[in-house]
C-alpha cells in the first residue's frame, strides 16, 4: 500500500515538477524568443547635382554623362540621411551604395546601399536595403535583407515615397518607413 501511495504522490507532483524545466526553456533559448521589432522613419536626400551633390554617374551608354533615367546607367550614392524632410534637418546617417537602372523604359531602378547611423540611438549600426525602385509610383516596396549592432541578424521590409522631386535638376528627397524584425543581446 505505501508503494502505491508514493507512486501517486509522484504522478500528482511531476507536473509541478517540470515547470521550472518548462520556463527556463521558454525564456532562455533563443528560438523560443519572439524577435525585437523595430520602427524607423528617416528621410534620403539624393542630390545629383548642385554644390552638396551626394550622387554620381559612373558608367552607362554614354559613359560618366549618361542620364540615371537611361537604362543600364550605374550610378554611386553617398547621401544624407536625416531625421525630418528638411534639408536642414538633423543628420542621423548616410545612405552608401548604388543605383542601377534596370528597367528596358527607364523607369525602374535596382538599389543596393547601407544606411550607417552616425547619431542617435543607432549610432554605429547598419541596415543593408535592396530591392526595386520603379520611381514614377507614389509607394514602392523594398527589402531589409541585413543589419550590424543594434540591427544584427534583422529582416524586415521598408516604404519608400518621394517627399520631393526636382527632375529637371535631379534632385529628390524620399521619405523611408521601415519595420524590421530582430535579435538583440
């Protein structure tokens, strides 16, 4: 009978037993983690021209004088990233990469380019954004596909608008919306 009493104690206490087991699991492990989320909205001015021109030509049909409008034009970009739409506003980074027009008609550029924060919050962490750049729609989609510091091991997607265009001078300042999702340890 006391055999049969001790096995029904243990039976009605390992549930009790495992919770501790159960919790450390869930809280520990990283893959039982639910990533960070992160919101970020900064604004890109991309200057191709004028004294602060943060945008340059390198090859195409016509060589350095191709237009970024002309498909198969390559085009480097060191441009200012900033807290607000204005060009005055305070500068949190730099956008460096490049752009590739892709698009038979012109229209659409491939961009692939790291936004390094300088100031701020994020200051010594990097998002890498690629994807598709058809500029004549309001909206355009891209990818998040990498990060570093704050950002590592991020995904995530962002929505790049035009907050101004000046095509005659190809001057444009996009507003980026990003969300991205991460670890941070």
């Amino acid at each position: 009978m006391s055999n049969n009493v001790l096995t029904s104690i243990s039976r009605f206490h390992l549930p009790f037993l495992a919770l501790p087991f159960i919790f450390w699991a869930a809280t520990a492990l990283p893959f039982w983690r639910q990533p960070n989320k992160t919101k970020l909205l900064f604004y890109v001015h991309d200057y191709l021209t004028g004294h602060d021109a943060s945008a340059l030509t390198v090859a195409g049909k016509d060589g350095a004088t191709t237009s970024i409008l002309q498909f198969g034009t390559l085009l480097v970009v060191d441009d200012k990233v900033t807290e607000g739409p204005d060009p005055n506003s305070k500068e949190i980074g730099r956008a460096q990469g490049m752009y590739l027009n892709s698009q038979l008609d012109g229209k659409g550029l491939h961009m692939v380019f790291s936004v390094i924060f300088t100031q701020g919050e994020y200051k010594g962490s990097t998002l890498e954004i690629q994807g598709a750049d058809l500029f004549a729609m309001k909206e355009r989609e891209f990818s998040v596909v990498s990060g570093t510091g704050y950002f590592r091991f991020v995904r995530g997607y962002g929505i790049m608008t035009t907050e101004f265009l000046d095509v005659a001078n190809l001057r444009g300042i996009l507003k980026l919306d990003i969300t991205v999702k991460h670890d941070y340890y």
